[in-house]
C-alpha cells in the first residue's frame, strides 16, 4: 500500500505559538493517457492499448492532538501534492499520486479565501479534509476506439491541478475559559490546579501565549485555558486583542479572575466592567456565557472595605462568587467544583453557522462542459471552457480522427453556433487559450 506523504509541525524548545496563517495549496495533476499500440508477434492488427492515467494526489488536512501551534505553516507557504504519472502500453494504468496530508492542531478552522466560507472545522483529533482534489488520470487511447475509428492515435489530457488559498484559524478547544487583566494570578490559578505549568512572573503580560491544562475531579476532567492578558481597546484590536478574544470563542464557562486584594492599586469593580465591556463589544455571545468569578487574592487583602463593597456588587449583579488565593492554593475546590458543574450542564446556543464551503459545487465546477465564447477586441472569436481546454490539450493535431474528435465535441456543445450567434463566417479566426485557427464550413 502506498505511503502517504505527511508534513506537521513537530514541538521546537521555545517555539512561538502562531494561532493563523495563509497558505496556497496544490492538488496533483492527473496523469496523461497513454497513447500505444499491440506490437505482439503474430498478431497484425493489434489495436489500441494505452493504459489511463493516476489521478493526482489530494492535499487533505488532519487535526493532531499534539500539536498546538501554526507557526511551521506561517513561514512555509505553498504545498503541493504528487501528479498521477501517466498510462502506459498493455493497459497499465499510471500510479496515482501520493496524497499530502497537512498535520494541523485540533481546534484548527479551514476556510476557503475566495469565498470566506468554512471548508471543515477539526474540533476532534483525526478529523480530516480534503481541501484540494488531485486532477483525474486521463483515458489510454483504447477508449476512443470504434467500428470507424480502429487506431486512434490520441488519448485524454489528464485532469488539471487544484490550486487554493485557504486560511488556517486556529481556536482553542477548551470547556473553560481563564478571564481577566494581566497579572491578576490566572497563570498560578492554571498552574495548581492542573499539570500545566506555565511561566509565571510578577509583571505584566506575563502570558503571551494561550496555556491549556487538564483538571482532574471526581472520576472526570475538563481543560482550562489560560489565554493572553486583555486590556482595554482589545476588543479594537488593542494589546493583545483579537489574539486572546477569540481563544474563548469554544469555552462552555468563563472563570473570571479579579484581584481583590488593593495590592496594585486595582479597583476591582472597574476591572470588571472593563472586562465584560470587552466582551461584549467583540461578540456579544461571549458576554453571556456562564461567567464565575474568582475573588482572587483574599490572604493579602489590604481594603476591607473596598473588598466587602465588591462582594455585594457581585450579588447584585447575581454573579457566582468564590473567594480564593490561587498561590496559597485556599478555595480552590469550591471554585473548580463550580466550573465542573457549568461544563457539564451547559447547552449549546443555538447560533447563526458560519457559511460552509460548497464542495459539491466546486466538484461540479471541476467537471463543467459549458462552452462560452465572445469576440475579442481584434476581432477573433474566443471559445472557453474548462472540459474544452482538457480535450483540447489532449488533440494530436497530427491525426485527422483527433482532430476530428475534437470538432465534433465543440459542435456537439454549442460552440459553433455560439460564435456563429456572434457574426461567425467562413475565414474567420477561431482562438483556444493561445491557438488560432481559421473556421472552415463543412
């Protein structure tokens, strides 16, 4: 069985986490038929037996678990898969070319550019799609033979390449999301209460990048994120902006994390205003979902009174409330038991999709056999179409059958009396792609 080709993006030390990227992607070309004849001893009138050609190699994306950065597809951008090589005598049939798998992190949007249309969101490990489909092999000259035509001397073009834009956007998968300003503990809540271990700092933006870990609670687990720090304007793009938004896009509950302890001159209040404007001025459905928040700090509070007028703001806002100190590891339980019970009661909203991209439209797009034609500026007569171009590149213009094939296929679908429609006389000039012809009446 043949190997497929694989590329993926393998964990570097002090790799950058890159959450986007552009890429162009290339199916292969389907192979050419063959064009051969039996050359058997003893046997004088062999006939046709060329072999079709391989289809071309598709470029098909795969969500990998391990991963969980984009940054090899940011730099390297374009990637094609293997051609179908072409058919040969006897029969044979072409290889078909290797497909390219493109390993991507789990979480990871595949979007056409063109169209701005979501082709596959690989939201579980495994999940594939083919983003691009290699050309089909072309037919061996034995298809074309007939009770008049015994030695045709042409054979089938094989299907051309796909060529895409696409977009990667990656989103973490995540049942529960870390919110708040820099350096209010989100990245020590993180680090206690999972395996992860991110890096920890006492200044600001400390967390640059997204950090995911595992919460382990009676019998079960849900994943935390730690996303980058936001400040006012994110939902503009300011600081960090987008970067950290859109990472709690999939989250089932927010655990909201504000520093009540006046240690940094803070005001709570504020900063949760702050927050949930953001929120809210990006998406207005990350504003409503399940939202706790983490009191944190409470060990080193240093404003009674400012801390107690926060807790009753909490309660008229109707807000979940658990007091803790993530580094002296106090109320911890209470506050990931909540976070427990959100995950497993949330219900997922009802909203608008995001467009799908069309394949079936785009397959027939491939497939297309409407000729169209018009008159150009200088007074030729253009003839377009993408099955024409296949068979047209497929004609042995030495051979008066292939020729002829190719006459009665442009007939057949209209061609001629569409530039006929179009002031088409005897003498005229006919163009494909970069070929003229003078039109002769039968």
């Amino acid at each position: 069985m043949q190997e497929p080709f694989i590329l993926s993006g393998r964990h570097r030390k002090n790799h950058m986490f890159v959450d986007r990227a552009e890429i162009t992607i290339i199916s292969g070309k389907g192979g050419n038929g063959a064009v051969t004849f039996r050359r058997d001893p003893y046997v004088p009138d062999g006939g046709p037996d060329g072999g079709d050609g391989g289809n071309g190699g598709n470029v098909i994306f795969i969500a990998d678990k391990n991963l969980r950065t984009l940054m090899d597809l940011k730099y390297k951008r374009k990637y094609q898969a293997e051609n179908g090589q072409p058919g040969m005598k006897r029969n044979r049939f072409g290889k078909k070319g290797q497909d390219l798998y493109i390993r991507v992190p789990v979480g990871t949007m595949i979007i056409d550019k063109e169209t701005g249309h979501l082709m596959k969101d690989l939201v579980s490990d495994g999940d594939t799609v083919v983003a691009a489909k290699g050309g089909r092999g072309g037919k061996g000259n034995v298809h074309y033979k007939s009770s008049t035509r015994q030695a045709p001397n042409f054979a089938e073009a094989g299907g051309p390449a796909k060529t895409r834009e696409v977009i990667l956007e990656l989103k973490l998968i995540a049942d529960v999301g870390l919110l708040g300003f820099p350096n209010v503990g989100k990245s020590t809540l993180l680090s206690v209460c999972t395996n992860s271990k991110p890096k920890i700092a006492g200044y600001h933006f400390t967390t640059i990048d997204p950090n995911l870990g595992v919460v382990y609670l009676h019998d079960t687990s849900f994943v935390m994120a730690d996303i980058a720090g936001i400040i006012e304007g994110a939902s503009q793009g300011a600081g960090l902006g987008f970067k950290f938004l859109k990472h709690i896009e999939r989250t089932k509950v927010l655990i909201h994390v504000i520093d009540v302890s006046g240690s940094e001159g803070r005001d709570p209040i504020e900063d949760y205003k702050k927050i949930n404007a953001e929120l809210e001025q990006f998406d207005a459905r990350l504003a409503h979902k399940p939202q706790i928040v983490a009191a944190n700090k409470t060990d080193i509070v240093t404003d009674q009174e400012k801390y107690d007028e926060f807790m009753e703001f909490m309660k008229a806002e109707g807000r979940e409330v658990y007091p803790i100190s993530a580094a002296a590891r106090q109320g911890l339980d209470e506050l990931m038991n909540a976070a427990l019970r959100h995950v497993e009661n949330y219900v997922e909203p009802d909203d608008e999709p995001m467009v799908m991209f069309d394949f079936e439209a785009d397959e027939k797009e491939e497939d297309y056999r409407v000729i169209s034609g018009y008159k150009a500026d200088d007074g030729v007569y253009v003839l377009e179409g993408k099955q024409l171009l296949k068979i047209f590149n497929s004609t042995n213009f030495t051979d008066s059958g292939s020729i002829r094939y190719l006459y009665n296929y442009i007939n057949k679908q209209g061609g001629i009396s569409i530039l006929r429609e179009l002031g088409l006389k005897e003498g005229d000039t006919v163009r494909i792609e970069d070929f003229e012809f003078e039109f002769t009446e039968d």
